[in-house]
C-alpha cells in the first residue's frame, strides 16, 4: 500500500493537511515539519504563519482568550458550551462563563447576555426585576377566595362563619319555642270547646308535631330566602 502524500513535506499526510500547499518562501528551503511547538493543533498549518486558529476551536487567535485548549477537550465554541463567546471551554478553562468581569464563583446570574452591563452580583438589570417579579397565582374563574390569605387561615375563618350564623338560627329558634307552645295551647282550647276532650287528648300529640314543622320549615325558609336574595343566588334575582 502506497504512502499518502505529503506535497509540502510538513509531516502531515495531504488528505489531513489543511494546508497542503508548500508556500512559496520554503520553495529554496526544507520548509518547516509540523509539532507540539510549531503546529499545536496538528492540522498541517504553521502556527502565526498559516494558522490563525491554533487550538482549532472556532475562535480566532487575535480574540481568543484560551488560544491553546488541549485537543483532548474536543472543545469546539458555541453558544453552549462557550457562552460569551471568548475561546475558553465554560466549566473548564472559563471561570467568568457570561464574560460580565463576576467570576462564576460569585455570579448569580452567569448567563448574563453580552452587552447587558451587570452590578457587583453579576446580574443585569432585567434578570434582577425577573427575580424581584412575583409569581403568578392562578385562581378558578368563579371561586370567592381572599389571595391574601393563606389557605388555612381562610378555611377557619369560612368555619367560624358557617358556625355563628347558625347559632343565630338556633338561638331566634329557642325563642320561637315559648311562642309556638302558647299558640298551640291556644289553638287546643278553642279546639276542645268543639270537639271533646277525649278527641282532643288523641290528636294532640299529632297536631303539635305538625304545627312546630310547619313554623320551623317557613322559618328557615324565609332566612335562607332572604340570604339568597342578598347574593342573588335565586332565577329570578340574579343578573
């Protein structure tokens, strides 16, 4: 098997050469051999002669911060593994990633974008009113609930409301019992001055369990009618 050529005699095989061509100032001479100290990146193009990208990153020499990142990186610059753009592998060479002068060690916020000027934390203007910035609090269209208040707090205070109203209710209830017995002892006596007092004995229990369901329902009713109506709750009183 034939050797691959070498047309301009660097030591780098032509089809690995990016700079095959011997130039025209070796034409009298030996020319120059590729190596560690003359060719870092062993592309076959003499370092600050052919070569204007000795570590062979992407970033040219006269802007490259880190000019000499080892090969064993496989380091090639882009917006992820070199943010800022330098030359220098983020998380290997580079210690201020986002190039705003705040080393990572110190920087809060090390993806700051290029051209934001940033204060002594390392954070620009914008990120710091994103992190000031609230978050949002989703709420269920419809749903009475005070934001203000914790969740907790707010099902006690729903309870002890609950709980006072319907002591109100048992409370006007108890008071409505004296006046609901003397009209049923009025309503007997008109009665047993027609029936006698033997029928009247039989169906007293039966009319007094009848009377007090009867003026207990149109009580409730009318209370929790009236709370309807204030929160527009029934057909014909809501919008």
């Amino acid at each position: 098997m034939l050797d691959s050529p070498d047309s301009d005699g660097d030591g780098i095989p032509d089809q690995d050469d990016w700079c095959p061509r011997k130039r025209s100032s070796d034409a009298g001479g030996e020319g120059w051999i590729s190596g560690l100290a003359s060719d870092f990146d062993g592309d076959g193009c003499e370092d600050d002669v052919e070569d204007k990208d000795k570590d062979n990153d992407g970033v040219e020499d006269r802007v490259d911060r880190c000019p000499l990142t080892p090969g064993s990186y496989k380091f090639v610059s882009n917006t992820v593994s070199d943010f800022d753009g330098d030359g220098c592998a983020d998380g290997v060479e580079d210690h201020d990633d986002d190039g705003d002068g705040v080393s990572n060690s110190f920087d809060r916020c090390q993806r700051t974008r290029p051209g934001e000027s940033s204060d002594s934390s390392g954070c620009s203007k914008v990120q710091r009113e994103q992190v000031a910035q609230p978050p949002q609090v989703s709420q269920v269209p419809g749903e009475a609930r005070d934001l203000d208040m914790p969740p907790k707090a707010f099902s006690l205070h729903e309870w002890a409301s609950t709980i006072r109203s319907a002591w109100v209710e048992v409370l006007l209830g108890a008071a409505l019992t004296p006046v609901l017995h003397t009209l049923k002892e009025l309503l007997t006596s008109l009665r047993g001055s027609v029936w006698s007092s033997g029928q009247a004995k039989r169906s007293s229990a039966g009319w007094s369990f009848v009377l007090r369901v009867a003026v207990y329902s149109m009580f409730f009713c009318l209370i929790y009618g009236l709370r309807a109506c204030q929160h527009g709750t029934l057909p014909w009183f809501s919008n």
